[in-house]
C-alpha cells in the first residue's frame, strides 16, 4: 500500500548535512587543483590535465561523465515501465569499448590532436572541422540542460527547494570548480562522485530489500509483472526495447558518445602512455556496476509499488519523480539517507557538467579561437577559464528548454542520436575509408542530419502508442488512500496527464501515416539512421567526385599496426618464432646427444649393440 502523500519524509538536518558535505568536497576539489596549477600557464595543461593522468582515475571519470543524474532517476523508471531488458545495454557497452578502442582511440592519440574536430579539417578540411564542431557545442549544451535540470526536478520534490534555485546552485557549483582547476580537477571530482553514486543506488537497494523480504522476492514480484523480459527478441523496430534495439541501436548512441564526443576523447589524450589509456576497459568495469545498481534500483521500485502506481494514482506528476519519492518513502525514518540519494543524483549532474564545459572550451579555443587568432598561451589559458564560466552560464539557461522535453532519459539520447549519429557517421567515414574526400564527408554529414532531424523531430509531435512500444502494465487497484484529494501536495507544478490519457487523446486524433511507422521508430534507432545516411550518401558522392584518386597520410586511418587484434597476432608469431627456435636448438642438442650415444654403444667392449647389428643385417638383405 502506497502511504498518502501527507506522510512521505522530508529533508531533515542530517539529509541537508549529508547534501552540503558533497558539495564542499567537490568544490574543495577544485580549489586545490586550482592552487596546484597555477605555474601551469598554458591552455593544454588546464585543458588536457598535462598529458600526465593514469588509468584508474580516468576510468572513472570516463564512467561518471555520462553516467549522470539521468541514470540515477529515468533508468529505473524506465525498468519500472519497461522492465529489466534494459540491462542488455551491458552488451552494448563492451561492443563500444571494443569499437572505440580499437577504432577511433589509435587515430586520436597518434595525432596528439586537443579537439576532437581538429580532425575533421586534418582528413578533410576546415569547413567540416566547423560544421562539426558547431554541431558538438549544440548537442553538448541542449544534453547539459537536461542533466541540470534532473537532480533540480528531484531536489525540488523531496526538498521543496525552489526547482530554478536548484538549477542555477547546481550549474555555479560545477561552473567553479571546473574554471577554477581545469581537467585535473573534473577528473578527481568525477572520482569522489562516482562513489556517492554507488553509494545512494546502495542506500535505496539495501533499504528497499529488507522492506520486501530479500532479493528474491523482488525477483520473484518482477518475474510476475513481466519485468524480467531479458531475451526479447522481437524485430519490430517499434518496439522501444528489444534485444535488437539495444544492443544495435544502442551500440551506435553509446560510440557516438564513448568513440568521438569531445568530453571522453579528451580523457584518453590526456593520459600520459597509450598504456593508459586502456582505462576505457577498466571503465567497463564501472560502467556495469553503475547499471546493474540502476536497473535492480528499478525492480525495486516495481515491487515496492507493484499495486499502488505513484504515478498513474497522480501522486507525481512524471515518471522520473518515482525514484525520489520511494526514496521520501522508504528511508523516511534513516536521517542522512535521503540526503544520500539527492546527492548520488547531483553528483552525476556535477561530474557530467563539468566534463561537458571543460569539453565545451576545449573545442572553442582550439577551433574556434586558435586558428584565427594569435594569442599567448597566458591569454589562451585565462580565455579558457573564462569560456568555462560563460559556458556553465549558457548550460543554466538550457535547463529551461529541458523542463519541456518531457522524458528525461530518452530527451537525452534523442539528442545524441539526432546530432551524435551523423557525426558518428562522419568520424568513421574518414577513419575507415581512405577514398573519402572533403565533398563526400560534407554531404553526407549533412544528410546524416536531415535524416535523424526527420525522425526525431516527428517522434517529438507523433509520439508512438503504447501498442507499439509496449509498456508493461501498472495498477492502482491496491491504493488505499484516507485523505482528501486536495492533499495530494507531493509536487509542486500541476499533474499532468498519465501516459493513458495522452494515447486516448491521441487515439481520438487523426495521426499521419508516417506517425505509426517512421516516427514511431524505438529513440535508440535515431543514431543508427543518421550514422548509416552519412556513411552511405559520403561513400557514393566520394566516389562520384573523384575520391579513388585521393592521396592521403596513412596516419589519419586506420592502420592495421593501430588493432590489439594485429598486435596479439604480432606477439603471437614472435612467440612461435621463439619456439621455433628453441626446438630447432632442442633438435640439435639431441641429435648431437644420439650421435654421441651410437658412437659410444659401437665401442668393442660394449660389443651388445654390435652383435645386434651383424645379427640384423643377414635378414635385411635376404
């Protein structure tokens, strides 16, 4: 039984404490690498932390980057309306470390290269590098709204905290400490947070286990409300979540982001060996532990609330509340817990933010400000800091645009397969095909968008309905609620219609044609349609255009010296060789030992051997 609203927690001085407690690391943080740093005068050290990072924390700040406040909330909703297939997306992160590792990573380091884009104008030319780069600041901006605007929305249910006052205290905290100590300071941050996120997903998992009588019968109250679909195979590609959806689709959105996006790319550069930067493995690490906390932090929320939906009963207003208000609910009574969680989700907020300013800088100075000025590095290095504050500032702002985005989680990859998709696209143009010429890469870019802007914006006003992405199903039959409807105050903005409603709404609409197949696609196909369009109208109007005829430096592809899979070939062959070797060298010494044997065994005091021989040669030769 779900408890009236006038019951659920509220933040208490322990929770506040808790709160403020992370905020002051974070920011300690960043004043320190600030006083560190401040013999360090040049743009590339603030920007790229002096090549000098290990691996470890690295690999964490590669999984707190995207793993942000969005995962925290909408992904457990979204197992909560979906169920667990969501955790196939496991899968696909191991296909996109393999990808992005043995694909992209080589070409990036070799050339030494600060922005991503700088590329784009090396294998191409310059009217690409800006195309590109305009597009990644758009992308970076709209999603850093979004990630702002999430934990604000959980803040200011469980608080009452003014939701723009959170907004604008969650983008000066991040804005601070990334102007202030540059990539070092994001990257140790991103450490510290990485851990107050596992540890809020752990505060809620734990509570909510002992609630329900252990794990499996979470298990089990999941396996009867069909939430334990693992292995869907259906191939329709409305289906918002199937085996192929996720792991195909999802595959593209996640290289879009782990392959080319600035913000991870900088993280790879910034390690001081190429030894190093095979954190992107041990970042798969984190990577699973962030998703099974997240979508078993779901399976709890389905068997907390299994006959008693929050939402559908108007107790919060989206979706992606339910998380925060389990959390009022359950962990009431634990002072410091609830404060525990907000600050798991704000913490993924702060690591993203900042890894998206830092990232936002970099690509200005380098290929918006260097190439057409020429400033000291002195003058680079506090135009950096500065684009950071300006840039902290814009994201604030952005955060309005995400309140009307509806669905956080899939506002978010929406944006990475619109924009993230074609430049996937572009990036693996140039990298794999050496006949791509400027004309071909610009095309087909450009085609990559018109496509995915298609589908992604007719999925914005054609929404698909529920029979064709499938929900699971959600009840209210076991709601027992005492007090008025007035009292229902949880939230602060309007309730606004349940998923049902809309779908009656729209049902009673005349939809397009194209509104139950083109726009009804599964959001994880966005980045697929925009990658697939560019490589393809890129390849046809290369060759069109004189691309076969094309000399290029081999180090801006692929090469096959760049693959760990040439490289265990290579130590595979140098490994037999040497075995060859030694049994060659084997051979020798124990043909030299049967020689040696023979002429002993003939001597005339050991004349055994020799009667055997004269007693054998009359049969030979009869």
């Amino acid at each position: 039984m779900v408890p009236p609203t006038s019951l659920i927690g509220s933040f208490v001085a322990a929770d506040y404490a808790v709160f403020a407690l992370m905020l002051l690391v974070s920011a300690a943080i960043g004043v320190y690498y600030a006083i560190v740093g401040r013999g360090q005068s040049s743009s590339r050290e603030f920007l790229m932390g002096g090549q000098s990072m290990t691996a470890v924390p690295v690999a964490l700040s590669l999984t707190a980057s995207f793993m942000s406040a969005i995962t925290v909330l909408a992904t457990p909703a979204e197992v909560y309306r979906y169920g667990a297939s969501y955790g196939l997306f496991s899968l696909s992160y191991v296909l996109v470390v393999v990808v992005s590792s043995e694909v992209f990573l080589p070409v990036f380091y070799r050339l030494g290269i600060t922005s991503t884009y700088e590329y784009l104008e090396i294998r191409f030319n310059r009217a690409t590098r800006l195309l590109g780069t305009v597009m990644f600041i758009v992308q970076t901006m709209l999603y850093t709204g979004i990630v702002i605007y999430a934990p604000a929305l959980a803040l200011n249910q469980v608080t009452g905290m003014d939701l723009w006052g959170a907004v604008i205290s969650t983008g000066v905290v991040c804005t601070f400490y990334c102007a202030m100590g540059g990539l070092k300071a994001v990257v140790w941050t991103d450490v510290f947070q990485v851990g107050i996120m596992v540890a809020g997903f752990l505060s809620v998992i734990i509570r909510a286990v002992v609630l329900q009588g252990g794990v499996s019968n979470i298990l089990n109250h999941a396996e009867l409300g069909g939430r334990l679909n693992f292995w869907d195979f259906d191939a329709s590609p409305l289906r918002r979540y199937t085996f192929w959806t996720i792991t195909f689709g999802g595959t593209f959105v996640w290289t879009s982001i782990y392959g080319i996006n600035q913000a991870q790319v900088q993280r790879y550069i910034s390690c001081k060996s190429m030894t190093h930067v095979f954190s992107l493995y041990i970042n798969l690490l984190g990577l699973w532990i962030i998703m099974l906390c997240s979508v078993f932090a779901g399976l709890c929320l389905y068997s907390v609330y299994k006959h008693c939906d929050p939402w559908t009963a108007g107790m919060v207003s989206a979706p992606d509340q339910l998380m925060p208000y389990m959390v009022m609910d359950i962990l009431r009574d634990y002072p410091g817990l609830p404060g525990l969680f907000v600050a798991a989700a704000y913490s993924g907020t702060l690591s993203t933010v900042s890894s998206s300013v830092n990232a936002l800088a970099a690509v200005t100075i380098e290929d918006l400000i260097k190439p057409y000025t020429h400033m000291t590095e002195k003058h680079l290095s506090w135009t950096s800091k500065g684009l950071s504050f300006l840039y902290g500032a814009l994201c604030i702002g952005m955060a309005g645009i995400a309140s009307l985005m509806g669905s956080l989680l899939q506002a978010a990859i929406n944006i990475f397969g619109i924009i993230g998709g074609p430049l996937l696209g572009l990036f693996s143009l140039g990298i794999l095909c050496p006949y791509a010429n400027a004309t071909g890469g610009l095309a087909g870019l450009l085609s990559g968008l018109v496509m995915s802007l298609w589908v992604g914006i007719g999925a914005q006003f054609y929404p698909p309905l529920p029979e064709q992405s499938r929900p699971l199903g959600l009840t209210t039959h076991g709601c027992n609620f005492t007090t008025a409807a007035d009292a229902f105050n949880w939230t602060t903005s309007p309730t606004e219609p349940s998923l049902y409603t809309t779908v009656l709404q729209q049902n009673t609409a005349e939809r397009p044609f194209l509104a139950d197949n083109w726009y009804s696609l599964s959001y994880l196909y966005f980045s697929p349609i925009g990658t697939l369009t560019t490589l393809a109208v890129g390849l046809v109007v290369s060759l069109l255009s004189g691309g076969m005829k094309l000399n290029l430096e081999p180090t801006v592809t692929l090469m096959k010296e760049d693959t760990m899979l040439f490289c265990f070939y290579k130590l595979f062959k140098e490994r037999v060789s040497d075995l060859s070797v030694s049994i060659n060298n084997l051979q020798d010494v124990l043909s030299l030992s049967t020689t040696f044997l023979y002429s002993f065994s003939c001597h005339p005091y050991l004349g055994h051997e020799t009667s055997q021989r004269e007693q054998r040669e009359p049969i030979g030769k009869q």
